[in-house]
C-alpha cells in the first residue's frame, strides 16, 4: 500500500487558490487579478537613424556597441542595413535618443599616462 504524498504549505495554498478560481469560473465570474500598462513599441531605427545617433554620442561603431551590450559586428551590420535592431536594442536605441547625457557620461576618456 502507498503512501500518501506529504503536502507542503506551499502546495496547499496553490491547490486552494486554484479551486477558488475554478469555482469563481464555473459561476460566470469575471475576476481581474492585476492590469498593467505596456509601453509602446520601441521606435523604428532605419541604419541612418542609427548611424545619426551613435554620432550624436560622438562614439565609434566598437564604444557603442560596448554601450549596447552587442558585438561591434552587430553594429556595423545594422549600420549597413544587413541586420535590423532587435526590440530590445530599439528601446536601448529610444533611451539613447530620449536623454543622451546619461550614455556620454559613461564615456570618459582615459588620463594620458606622464
């Protein structure tokens, strides 16, 4: 004969919630648990409007792709329209474009050595 399974208080409050829900479905409740607002699509970044903004920054293609997070080659891709930015670097791009100053300061020239 087995044994039956230990339950852990985790479990029972999961399985408990669970059955309030199908009991809330099966009366015809509507039940809303959270409402979020999405930010809009990111923009659109042509391989000009790219370009203009990583001249903006006053960046080479191997600085703003450390900005990025991406590889240079991505970059330069993009650049040459053989690629199309991903959603995540147009937001990057959206960031950059709303308020370059806090991307500038990440670019500090190095001290020159005596």
């Amino acid at each position: 004969m087995k044994k039956a399974p230990k339950h852990t208080r985790a479990g029972r409050k999961i399985v408990a919630a669970l059955q309030a829900e199908r009991t809330a479905y099966t009366r015809g409740e509507v039940r809303t648990i959270r409402t979020i607002d999405l930010p809009d699509e990111p923009g659109v970044y042509p391989p000009e409007a790219v370009v203009k903004l990583r001249d903006t920054l006053g960046v080479s293609q191997a600085v703003f792709a450390r900005l990025l997070g991406i590889s240079t080659v991505l970059v330069s891709h993009v650049e040459q329209g053989r690629r199309e930015p991903n959603q995540m670097m147009r937001r990057m791009l959206d960031l950059m474009r709303a308020d370059p100053s806090p991307w500038l300061a990440m670019v500090k020239p190095r001290a020159k050595a005596v």
